[in-house]
C-alpha cells in the first residue's frame, strides 16, 4: 500500500511538473523553427513519391490541431498514437449534442429510445466494415470490450483439436500470446515463428511449420542489441521417431470413410491406439496469428501471409488466419477483401482516441459456421429454460456479443469515422504520419556527440526501408522477391514508429525509466517498457525468454525495480581478440558493447576474462556477464502528430543529452572514449 501511495505523489508531482513546464520548442528561437519547418514542408507538404508521404492534409494541419486538440495540450506533445489515438474536442461536443436531444436505451428492448440504439449499432457495424472495404455481404463485425476482447473470443471459439496447431508471430501483443492457453487447453501444439519461417513454410510443400520452442536458445540478428548464448541458435522441434513417421504414414494410406466407422475405444491402451485414425476422420483447423504492424517498433509484416496460409489445406488439415490490427489500423489502409484474413481484431480508441471500452472482431462470412459458443448471456441467446437445459442462440453476430452492448460508446464512433473521413481517409492519414514519423527518423538517427558517437540506437526496419524504398499496399520493393504461386506479398516495411535507446558519449546505454520520467516532466508523451511486446522487445535487446523467466522468479514477485539484467555470454575467438584489445587500453565497463553490428560484449565490475571448462579439458571458453536493459523508449505518430511534435523530441533528445554522461543511473565503469574504437564500435550500458 506505501508504495502504491508513494507511485500515485510521484504521478501527481510528474503530471503538475509537466503542467507548468514550458514547450520545450520556446527553447528555439523563432525563426530557426521557422527555417526548419519551411525546409521540413518543402520536402513532405507535396507528396513525397519515394516515401510515399504527404503531410497536412493540404495544409489543414495547424489549424485544426490548434481548435481541436492545442487548448488540451499546451506546452505538450502528444507522442503515442500507438498507446492511444488522440481525440478531437468536435468527437465529444459532438456526442454530447447527440445524447442531449435524443434518448437513447437498452436495445434489447423495443420502444423508441432501445430502437434508436439498435439502429446506431448497426450502423456502426456497416460503416466499420466498409472503412475496411468489405460488407456485411462477405464479413460479419462482432462488437467486442477491446481488441484484446476480440483475440478472447477467437481462442475460446476456435474449433481446436489434438491435431490442431497454433502458430503466432514472435513480435505479437501479450493479448495474443495468451491465446497459446486455450490452444493448449484442447490439446494443440503451440510456437513462435519469426518472418523468415512462415516466409520459408510459405514456399514449402510442408503443411505444418517448424515451431519455435518456448525452452529454447533465442537467436539475435543484426537487428538486436545481443549475441547467441551458449544454448545454441534456433532449435526446432525434434524430428519425429521413425515409429511415428511409420505410424503416420500408416494412417495416411486409411480410407477416411473406414476411419468414420470406427468405434469408440473402450480402453486407454485402445484409444492411443485408435486416436490418430479417428483423428483422420475428421479435419483440424490450425491458426496462424500475426500482426499487421507490431506495436514495439512498429514494423509492417507482409499482408499476404493471409492468403498464402489458405493455400497450405488439404482435404484432412485447414489453416485459418488472425490478424491482429490494433496497431495497423489508425495510420494504414486496410482492405478485407483484398486481405484474406479469416479474422481481423482492434480497438476503436486506437483509431480514434474515443470511446474507450469498445472493440471489434471481423469474421469472413465462411469461417462463422466454424466458431464454437459455450458461454451465453444477455443479449446472445434467444429463448431459454430454467429446469430443463436447453436455450436457443441468436443468429450472428449477436450470438457472440454477451450482455448488453455499451451502446452509447457505439454511438460515438459516427463522430470518430467523421474525423477521418473529413482528413481524406486512412490514405491520407498514412502519407501524413509517415512524413512526420521519416523526419523524427532521419533527425534521431543522425545525432552524434562531440566525438563522433552515436546519441541513439534505433530498432525496427527504418533501415531496410532507406536501402529498398518504401513499399505500400501490396507492391513490391527494389529487390525484394515473391512467393511461389504467383503470391505477391508485402515486404516488411516501416511504420511511424520510432522505438530507441539513448546512448552517452562513450556509448553506454542510459536508463530509459529516467528517460521517460525526464520527458514527462517536459511534457512529452512517450512509453516506455517492452510496451506489451516481450518477443520483439527481449528480442531487440539481447535477452532470451528463459533469462527472463528466471530473473522473474529471483524477483520473487518484487518488480519495484525491473530495469537491467545480468546475463552470461560466451566469446567467440575473434571477440576474444577484441576483449584483449580493450584489456590493453586498460578499459572499465559497466555494460555491453557493440563492436560490430553482430558482436557484442560486456562484464561485471571490470572486463577481466573469465574461464569456464568446456568438455575439453585442453579448451577453455571465456564468458563475459553483460548489464543489459529490459525495455526501450517506443515513440509513435498518428493522424494529428504535426512537424512541431516530432522537433520538439528532437530537440529534447539532442539539448538534454549532448555530450552528457549517463549519470541518472552510475554506470560500475566507463568506457575509453578514444578515435580508434569509436569509428568500429558502439558501447553500450543499460539500466533498467
């Protein structure tokens, strides 16, 4: 309870704190801003062809920031539009005109006001499909309580089997990851996959991918701030025995219509036996789940995947596909029916920053016959008896929407779908986020301090997009190819995320809890964490999930402070050599270090080497324990974000830490800033 008392003063100190703070732009004199917007507007005001990129809705921008939002949010600068959209003051006044002169009820009854609810549901329910290019013709819209009450409905209705198999992205939300449970529950197989496996599965003839196992070594690329433990890098599932290759080829050669005609088994021993060819007697559906944009660093995964996944069926074995958009939907256009996604999950308040509380689950008119309904209540069941167990659902989607609807919510989408219909579409809102979110990149990206070093570390796929150009809607960038059967697939490409971590002058890694706390304080609004992200974030920086999962349970449920990490890495030769090189220049750490972009080392209180026995005795393995950082400081743009937005975290980030040592949390040692290892390497210290 103290400590509770002690996080809401120290909120409340942070929220008066930034209240009275100044903008951070009144510390740019006038006309300097004025000189880099002017150069800012001469690139993006006209649209940008090579990022596909257009901003201020044709000049509105300013005007309608100061009206709607600018009253709100003096001296601050909203940065998190994939935490939340922003809401416009019309949305509200809006709504409270509506509620004011008309009355609206429980639609489950029928009189005027309960009619008028129910005439706005379905309203909304056609007007949402159609933002996303479809109809009622093709797709039903389930209401739901949020996104995450979506991807709940999709776990808990799926027809899942022994022989099903629940494959997600790594980068997926925690919302579904947890969908792994009701999998489990019924007796499927469940994984990670990373791109380049459904990439490889996709252009296979296999019907099933080779699963991630959640025990296994993770494996960092050139993407991460890590290198491979001495688990070893991306181990699958074991291949099956020659016994289970046999049995299943068995039953392969089975008529199915034999299979159907089997009895139950009386017996344990009989039912392992009779399992696996009643099971051929029946299909089993698989789902594969993946984001359209990941909600860490926010990069674009390909919308074909969808399609492709149909693709892998056979008369027994099915895949089916979830498409979470919660972090998609608000800046990028998404068409249905181009995507043949069978499900599509978000939240409205991503979209249009109000109502809170209302979701939606979008369900390709041929998968609905699949959905299994346990529970039932409220408004999803028809008729019903008390004694005798027996009740009578209502048709789709009602049957899916438990209790009463929070329809004056559903009432307030009409003003929200107003905004961004009045901007020119989710089109417009696109090319506008990206040309405020490509300048932020390109002005973090380039600052260095006094020597030369980098101030920030950037995750995500800007990189990619620098080298092979912007890519949208399903075309096909420089030198990215296709897949097989004529598939044409989206590469991965970069949204206006910008996820980061700051670096001192010796490249040691600050605290990103301080960061965050620092921006708060100046009116910036950033997050801060994994932002519900574990696999792309562990990923980023350099942890495997066991390393977490271990140092959780040290933690014995106390996460006042969840910040560093230690870990143990192995050396390879090579980064052995450069161990001794920094060993020479007499060198104190108090982190990790980058010596290129696949290499990494770090050390307790200084880098003097330590032995570990390998199986030889004639070889010895040198380790290193590295501080590294649970979380990073996530950046976001939407349909409001304007140029002053992304200057000022520019600014912020270049005036606050220029040349200053990370002294928010005092690193065991620092780093030798000389020439030579600043030209080949990047130093990093976390804190956490």
């Amino acid at each position: 309870m103290a400590l509770a008392a002690r996080v809401v003063v120290l909120c409340s100190l942070l929220w008066a704190a930034g209240a009275q703070s100044k903008d951070v732009l009144d510390e740019i004199p006038r006309d300097m801003i004025a000189r880099e917007k002017a150069e800012f507007l001469k690139e993006y005001v006209c649209w940008n062809l090579i990022y596909d990129s257009e901003y201020g809705y044709g000049g509105r921008i300013d005007a309608i920031y100061e009206r709607e939002i600018g009253p709100r949010l003096v001296g601050e600068h909203y940065l998190d539009h994939t935490g939340a959209g922003v809401y416009l003051s019309s949305q509200i006044e809006s709504l409270a005109r509506e509620l004011a002169a008309h009355a609206y009820g429980n639609p489950h009854s029928i009189n005027p006001s309960a009619m008028r609810s129910d005439f706005a549901v379905e309203d909304a329910r056609d007007n949402m499909l159609r933002l996303f290019g479809t109809s009622s013709e093709t797709h039903t819209l389930v209401l739901t309580r949020s996104g995450t009450g979506a991807l709940k409905l999709v776990g808990d209705a799926f027809p899942w089997s022994e022989g099903s198999v629940f494959a997600h992205l790594r980068s997926n939300h925690n919302s579904v990851l947890g969908m792994r449970q009701q999998a489990q529950r019924h007796g499927a197989r469940v994984g990670a996959l990373d791109p380049e496996d459904v990439d490889a599965w996709l252009a296979s003839s296999d019907i099933e991918p080779e699963l991630r196992r959640s025990d296994q070594a993770e494996h960092f690329d050139d993407g991460s701030l890590g290198f491979p433990s001495e688990q070893g890098i991306g181990d699958r599932d074991a291949p099956a025995t020659l016994w289970q290759r046999f049995q299943a080829r068995l039953v392969s050669l089975v008529p199915i219509w034999i299979t159907r005609l089997l009895p139950s088994p009386a017996s344990s021993h009989a039912s392992s036996l009779l399992a696996p060819l009643k099971r051929r007697g029946s299909k089993t559906y698989s789902l594969l789940a993946y984001p359209a944009k990941d909600n860490y660093a926010g990069v674009l995964y390909p919308l074909g995947w969808a399609e492709a996944a149909r693709s892998k069926a056979d008369r027994q074995h099915e895949w089916l596909t979830v498409l979470d958009t919660a972090a998609f939907a608000p800046v990028h256009a998404l068409n249905l029916t181009e995507t043949r996604a069978d499900f599509a999950v978000f939240s409205f308040y991503k979209l249009f920053g109000f109502p809170t509380g209302v979701g939606a689950l979008i369900v390709r008119n041929e998968r609905l016959g699949l959905l299994r309904k346990t529970y039932w209540g409220g408004g999803s069941v028809f008729l019903a008896t008390a004694q005798l167990d027996w009740h009578q659902l209502k048709d789709f989607p009602m049957r899916f929407e438990d209790g009463t609807l929070p329809f004056l919510d559903i009432v307030a989408l009409q003003f929200g779908l107003r905004v961004f219909k009045d901007l020119g579409g989710t089109p417009a809102v696109e090319r506008h986020a990206h040309a405020v979110s490509r300048y932020a990149y390109e002005r973090l990206a380039a600052l260095r301090h006094s020597n030369g070093a980098p101030m920030v570390r950037v995750f995500g796929a800007h990189a990619r997009v620098e080298a092979d150009g912007y890519e949208r809607g399903g075309k096909k960038a420089a030198g990215m190819g296709t897949l097989p059967r004529g598939m044409d697939r989206r590469p991965l490409g970069q949204g206006s995320t910008i996820n980061l971590l700051l670096l001192d002058p010796q490249g040691e890694v600050r605290s990103y809890r301080s960061a965050g706390l620092r921006m708060a304080q100046a009116g910036l609004h950033v997050r801060v964490g994994c932002t519900c992200n574990p696999g792309e974030c562990y990923r980023a920086v350099g942890v495997t999930d066991a390393e977490v999962r271990d140092y959780a349970r040290s933690k014995a449920g106390n996460y006042t402070v969840w910040e560093w990490i230690r870990v143990e890495r192995r050396l390879e030769p090579h980064q052995e050599e450069a161990v001794e090189a920094l060993d020479a220049a007499n060198a104190q750490w108090g982190g990790f270090a980058f010596v290129d972009p696949s290499f990494s080392v770090g050390s307790s209180r200084s880098l003097r080497e330590k032995h570990r026995e390998s199986s030889s005795p004639a070889k010895k393995k040198r380790t290193v324990t590295r501080k590294l950082p649970l979380g990073s400081i996530r950046i976001s743009f939407g349909h409001m974000s304007r140029f002053e937005d992304a200057l000022a975290i520019v600014h912020f980030v270049e005036s606050r830490y220029r040349d200053e040592p990370a002294s928010e949390d005092p690193p065991e040692g620092s780093a030798p800033a000389n020439a030579e290892m600043a030209q080949g390497a990047l130093a990093f210290t976390v804190a956490h």
